[in-house]
C-alpha cells in the first residue's frame, strides 16, 4: 500500500508547476462542484421547495 501512495504522490508532484498559481481557482471549483451536488441530492429527495 505504501507504495502505491508514493506512486500517485509523485505523478502529482510533476503537474504542479502549471497549478501552483491557480490552487485557489481549482479549490473554489471543487467547492462549485459540491454546491451542485447538494442542490442535485435536495432536488431528488423532496423536489423543489
């Protein structure tokens, strides 16, 4: 298990030159991304209200 852990750590070490300046801007899409998710869950369980 360890090392795969490593493994994936190391691919995302190599990508990060490019996102270091936008780490905010992706943060704020994960957030976007969740807010959809509830909105989607609400609409399922009790419809619109």
């Amino acid at each position: 298990v360890r090392g795969r852990k490593q493994g994936r750590k190391k691919k995302r070490k190599e990508g990060r030159k490019e996102e270091k300046g936008n780490k905010k801007e992706r943060e704020g899409d994960r957030r976007e991304g969740q807010r959809k998710e509830r909105r989607k869950r609400k609409e399922r369980e009790g419809g619109r209200r």
